[in-house]
C-alpha cells in the first residue's frame, strides 16, 4: 500500500510541475505579446509625434513668413 501512495504522490507532483511549466510557458507567451504590442505602439506614438513636431514647425515657419510679409508691405 506504501508503495501506491508514494506513486500516486509522484504523479501528484509530476502534474504538478508539468502544470507549472505550461503556466510559465503560457506567462512568458503573453509577456513576449505585450511587449511586441507596447514596442509598436510606442514606435506609433513616437512617429505620430514627430510628424506633429514636422507640421508644428511648417506652421510656425508660414506664420513667421506671413508676419515679415505683412511687416514689409507697412
């Protein structure tokens, strides 16, 4: 009988470890994922920042122009 209980207590243990395994393996799956997604979404914010830095100073630069222009006619 000891030597059942020991089994079943290996087994026990066997699942256990296997079911810890899969669980890392299933955390560090989703890690990896949300830090592609963060990376992108980063990349985005970066990208959209720059075009909007880009646009800001067309702006400023028209606006500079449009003033010098309006200064010289008066």
């Amino acid at each position: 009988m000891a030597s059942n209980a020991n089994s079943s207590q290996s087994q026990a243990n066997t699942s256990g470890d296997d079911a810890r395994a899969e669980l890392t393996a299933q955390l560090e799956e989703l890690l990896n994922s949300l830090s592609n997604k963060f990376a992108g979404v980063s990349s985005e914010i970066f990208a959209k920042m720059d075009e909007m830095s880009r646009r800001l100073d067309n702006l400023e630069a028209q606006l500079n122009a449009n003033r010098d222009k309006n200064s010289a006619g008066n």
